[in-house]
C-alpha cells in the first residue's frame, strides 16, 4: 500500500558517503490578535541516500520542475519570499 506524507520544508545533511533529507511540516503558531508568535516543526520523513542516487535526483528534479514551468510559468522562490522580498509575491 502507498502512503504519502506532506513537507512544507527540508534540510540537508551530507557525509562523504551518503546524503540525508529531513522533511518537516512547518505550521505558525497565532497569537490572540492573528500575528505569528512561533512556528511548530514536525518531522515527517528521513531519507538517506548515496550520493550517485542523490545526484540522479537532482537531474530528475531539474527536468521536472523545468517542464513545469515551461507549461505552467515560473515557480516562485520561497528563499527571497522569507527574506521579506515582495518582489515574488
């Protein structure tokens, strides 16, 4: 049976053997008048894979997400949007 599992965010570890992918749910916790007061994180999976596989990952993703946007149009970059740039919001 399959099961999947939503992340909101991940992190890398590596080692000069293997790398290691830690997905986590990311969800703000509300003060009493709406504003973000903190964030909760639940880890939702832990990868560990070589870095052959890692690297034919990326060349997986790349031509994906590539393909995306050609159909769809550009995807928008979370780095300068949690930066506080407007410029992709």
């Amino acid at each position: 049976m399959e099961q999947s599992t939503y992340a909101n965010s991940v992190a890398i570890a590596m080692s000069h053997m293997d790398i290691r992918l830690i997905f986590t749910a990311r969800e703000p916790k509300l003060s009493i008048d709406g504003n973000i007061e903190s964030e909760d994180r639940t880890e939702v999976a832990r990868i560990a894979m070589s870095l052959p596989v890692a690297k034919r990952l990326n060349k997986m993703l790349t031509s994906f997400i590539s393909d995306y946007e050609a159909a769809n149009g550009e995807i928008f970059d979370l780095e300068r949007i949690e930066a506080g740039s407007s410029e992709d919001a």
